[in-house]
C-alpha cells in the first residue's frame, strides 16, 4: 500500500532586463481584418469567446498566482522566467508586465479548421504603464495598426518562430497590453482577449477558468479518431504486448475523457487568495449521461447520509478526518487500473504479486466508496479507517488465505518474501482479525538508518471485522489504538456538515493528513497547523443527469507547509535514484574492467597494464 509522490517544483533565476531597440519607421500597410473585433470600442457587456475556445482563463493579477506557485521569489523576476516559456514571443518583455492589473487567455486548437494537433495558448499579457514597446506601436516604428487600438507587428517584430508574435493594443479604458500566442489562432482571438484583460473576473478571483464543452467536443472527437489509426495491433507492432498494453492505457483514458466531456454541459471553477487562506469553487453539471464514465459518474451523485455515521464511529482524539457518501466503485471506469509490479513478480514470486493484489482491492478506494478516515496526530501519525466492504469476516478470511499461500523461503532470485512482510498477534481482537507488518523487520535493519525511517518500519495494519464493516488501523500499535477506540468519545459532527442530504464528501485534513493520503511516512515536520476544510454536494438533475459543486478552503501557511515537504520528499527520491544510477554505471565499469583483464591476460599481454577507460562526461550534482 504505497503510492508516488509527485511534486512539480518552479525554478527561479535571475533575470537580465535589455532595453528595447527602436526600430525603423516602417512604411504604412493597409489595415488587416481583426475577425473578433477592435479592443478600443465601447466595452459594454463582454461577448461569448471565439467559437473555437476549449479553456478560457481570467484573473485578477498575476502577483498572487506567483505568489501560489513561487514563494519569496521577486514577481519581476518569476515572470521575466516563467512567461516567455507560455509564449515564447514574448521575449524579454516579461518583465515588463504589469502583476496587479487583469488578465485573460484562452487555450485553442492552434489549426485554424479546428483538425486535431497541437493546442495553442494565446494570452492578453497586462503591460505597466510607460513601456517603450506600446509607444513604438502607436508611432509605428516596427508595428502597423490593423484596427482602432490594435497593432500587428511587422513581418520579422516578436516573432517567436513556432510561438507565435505578439500584438501590441490598448486596453479600454485606459492601460496597455501584449496578446502573444500561435499566429494561427491570435488574429481570431486578439480582440476578445483585450476586452476580457479589462476588468477582472467576479468576485475578483484570481483564476477563473471556464470550460467550453462544443469545442470541446470536436477536438477530442478528432483527437480520439488520430489516436486510434495508431493502434499497434493494424501492423507488425501488435505483437509488442508492452507497445499494445500502453496504447490501451492511453485509449481508454482517451475514451473516458471524451465520454465525460460529450455529456457536459457546464465546467468552471474559480481560486480566490485571501490574506490567510486559498479558497477554490467549482462546479460541474452533466444533463444527460450517455457515455457509461459519465452514467458512472452520476450514479455517485447519489448522497447517502449512512456513510456519517461510519465517521461518528472514529475516536475523537482524530485531528484529522474525512468521509465519502458515494460508493467510488462505481467510478471505476474513470480510474486507472492497478497494474502488478513485474519487479516483485521477478523478485518474490506469483505469490507475492497475488497478495499485494488482494491486498489492494480489500483496502483501496476500488472495493467500496463508502468509507470514513481518521488521522491523529501523537505516536509518530496513526491512521484508521472504517470502510462498509458486505462481508467482512469473509474478505480477511480470503486474504490470510492469500498471504499464508506466500512462502517464506528464499526464491530463484535469492529474495525471501518473509523479509518483506509478516503476520503479528493480535491478544483479544474479535475473531477473524489480522495484523500486518507491511514492510522489512525493523531489527534487522543496519544501526545508521535514521529514527523516522527506522519508526516506519516498526508500523503494522490491523484489519477488524464488524459485520458489514471492516475496520482499518496502520499504527505503531493498532491493538492498543483499537482497544482505546471501544472505549473513548467519538467524533462528533455537527449537523451543518452531516445533516445536509446533498453533501456528498467532507473533508478536513491538517498538512500531516494530506501527505499520509499522498503515501509519504510520517514526519515530525510537519506541524498541527490550520486544516484544509472542503465539501462536496451532489444533487440529481432531471431523470439521467447531476450537478456537483466544490468548495474548498486553504490556509496558505498549512498550503506551505505541504509544498515544501513533497518538495524535499522529491528532491530526495532524486538524489537516491541518482546514486543508484552511479553504482550501477560503477558496477558495469567494473565488470567490463575484469572481462578486458581477462582478455588481456589470455593474449598473453601484463594482466597490470590496460588502457584507461572512456571518460565519463555527465556532469555529477552538486555535493556528490
């Protein structure tokens, strides 16, 4: 029961800021067709995006986005790095945009007939005021107008190649902006773009995406229909179960999306950053469910309060908690198959490979939806669930079928499954329990192995029936946790959060909780702060359809806190698989040292003297 973590981390560099060279006076060009419009007109109720917008974005500032994703580094400098790389035209001038005034871009299908390919962002980049670059567009020098308030660059100004120009406008009322994107998308969308950068969204968000299902639709339909000409199986590649195998992964998760995306009627969300806290709403509505992702989806919009009483049964020492009430199982078809590490196939044996499955579909989010978990916060982090699973009694008798069937000697490949996994006592547990160490004896491992690593391993999971319930404890010692449950104060829900019929998940997890559900180990880094507190409603629409809505809040601080742990988590997977790497080329370097020796000495030549090998050109990390 592990899971990956992954993290995307922003780099941040210094940026260098070059004066903008005046260019020529250039010779007048007739105006060009502006097919959305001109920017400088009246701006009055703002019209419906281009008919062929998948995704249109707005935001009240760029400042607090950065803020989200690059923490203490200079607004400056994180735009000067990051925009250029969104739209290349843009160049230099990243560092010329203005972070406090709004925004807006849309993602597009970059052909101009909408046929699949590539998708294309064009953006209305807000400008600070006095920029070289807005006053050589209105004298002309490198731009020529192609409507009120609008300028097109000369045939070799902005030019990004494959990225696209920009375009210079004025932005009504007052205000400059650069709209950079594909040149086969910007003419349609330029104008749009001025008009919607002029105010920000409501409520003053600062992101606010909406998503256009017609488009949508005929992109995916396209793309969909590309994807399946290059099935491996119309020619000699469909004898490559590995090429076949990822190709049905890729099109099923292909086949679901467009599925989703053809019964949709409505998708938007909004993200709002307060002084303290994030808050991200988001709502979404299929009218009629014909594709069997989204008639899976819609059975799960049915709220059933019994999954809230399976929370008030956790202990009311859990800091931490959420509950879901729909059955997640029948979201399968939406969720990616857990596929068999071949690792352990090699290593351990069908044995092994057959538990860890078992395993998986008792405890997963597959076996059933209607489940409740507690974190608390002493004893290094403990966890317990309350998962309704029908027979339960039946289920554990089924897996210690599967893990006495496992053998605990060494296999072909000299690993022994029993040093990967045990079966501990469990002294005054109801009958058919079991508890389990998931993981290498903790006595066996070497003294230098650090307390937090060590005290991982010392955790066990014990698995309780209670009639159709099953009850889950990973702790350091889930038997006496179990024993204090019986006993002690249950959580207590208020009606605001249980009483309401349509709610259908409540969650409320402080920084601890959320990595635990990503799979990281327990650390005393992570501190009590403020929870993330979220609820999800569902509610049925007309005879095959559903509407949900999320609302969630963050605090920044506990959002931080987070951000920095995966972050380090990640940069010490890097560090290990790097050192890994190493010591395999090492390992290789040697042998292929012993085998020209070998050779060496049957030609008769010094078995002490060979030539040096090839040097290494990789450039090795820092530290190492």
């Amino acid at each position: 029961m592990t899971h990956r973590t992954r993290r995307r981390g922003l780099l941040a560099a210094a940026a260098l800021t070059f004066a903008c060279q005046k260019d020529p006076p250039a010779r007048p060009a007739p105006p060009a067709r502006v097919d959305a419009g001109s920017p400088a007109a009246t701006p009055g109720p703002l019209p419906a995006p281009p008919g062929n917008a998948l995704m249109v974005f707005r935001g009240a500032g760029l400042r607090k986005l950065v803020t989200l994703v690059a923490p203490g580094v200079p607004t400056r400098v994180a735009l000067g790095q990051a925009v250029p790389g969104l739209t290349p035209g843009i160049g230099e001038h990243g560092v010329d945009l203005d972070p406090d005034a709004p925004f807006a871009a849309i993602l597009a299908p970059r052909d101009p007939d909408g046929a699949p390919g590539q998708l294309g962002l064009t953006v209305a980049w807000p400008l600070r005021p006095g920029m070289e670059i807005a006053q050589n567009a209105q004298a002309g020098r490198g731009y020529r107008e192609v409507s009120a308030g609008l300028w097109e660059p000369t045939a070799t100004e902005g030019d990004a190649g494959a990225g696209g120009p920009c375009w210079v406008a004025r932005k009504p009322p007052t205000g400059w902006a650069m709209v950079c994107g594909p040149r086969e998308t910007l003419r349609e969308m330029a104008g749009w773009l001025v008009r919607a950068a002029a105010t920000a969204p409501e409520g003053d968000s600062a992101l606010d995406v909406t998503v256009q299902p017609a488009p949508a639709r005929r992109t995916l339909e396209r793309q969909l229909a590309l994807l399946e000409a290059q099935d491996p199986r119309r020619n000699d590649a469909g004898t490559n179960r590995e090429r076949v195998a990822e190709y049905d992964a890729v099109h099923r998760s292909a086949q679901n999306t467009k599925q989703l995306i053809d019964d949709l009627s409505r998708l938007h969300g909004s993200l709002s950053i307060g002084e303290d806290d994030y808050r991200l709403t988001a709502e979404a509505e299929f009218t009629n469910a014909t594709g069997s992702s989204t008639r899976a989806l819609v059975a799960s919009a049915r709220a059933d309060q019994r999954p809230f009483e399976l929370l008030r049964r956790l202990p009311a020492a859990a800091s931490s908690y959420f509950v879901t009430a729909f059955d997640t199982a029948a979201l399968a078809p939406l969720i990616a198959a857990d596929e068999d590490d071949p690792r352990v196939l090699q290593l351990l044996g069908p044995e092994m490979v057959r538990f860890q499955r078992g395993l998986r579909e008792l405890t997963g989010f597959r076996r059933s939806g209607y489940r409740a978990m507690g974190f608390f916060s002493e004893d290094g982090g403990a966890r317990m669930e309350v998962v309704r699973v029908g027979d339960a009694r039946g289920a554990i008798a089924e897996l210690r079928r599967l893990v006495n069937a496992v053998p605990r000697t060494p296999r072909p490949s000299g690993a022994n499954p029993g040093d990967y996994f045990a079966i501990l006592p469990t002294p005054g547990m109801p009958e058919g329990s079991i508890r389990l160490r998931l993981g290498p004896d903790p006595a066996r491992l070497p003294p230098n192995v650090p307390a937090e690593v060590r005290r991982n391993y010392q955790r066990s999971v014990l698995l309780v029936p209670d009639g159709e319930v099953l009850v889950l404890i990973d702790a350091l010692d889930p038997v006496a946790r179990y024993t204090a449950a019986q006993s002690g104060d249950r959580l207590a829900i208020s009606e605001s959060d249980a009483g309401v019929s349509r709610t259908a998940a409540l969650v409320h997890l402080s920084p601890a909780a959320v990595v635990a559900l990503l799979g990281a180990p327990p650390s005393d880094a992570l501190s009590n702060t403020d929870p993330l507190h979220a609820t999800l409603t569902s509610e049925r629409v007309g005879d095959n359809g559903a509407r949900f809505h999320l609302d969630a809040r963050a605090p920044i601080a506990s959002v931080n806190q987070v951000r920095d742990f995966v972050a380090a988590l990640q940069a010490q997977q890097a560090r290990m698989m790097e050192q890994a790497r190493q010591a395999q080329e090492q390992a290789q370097q040697a042998a292929r040292r012993a085998t020209q020796q070998r050779a060496g000495s049957a030609n008769g030549a010094p078995s002490g003297i060979r030539l040096p090998d090839p040097p290494n050109f990789q450039l090795q990390r820092p530290g190492q």
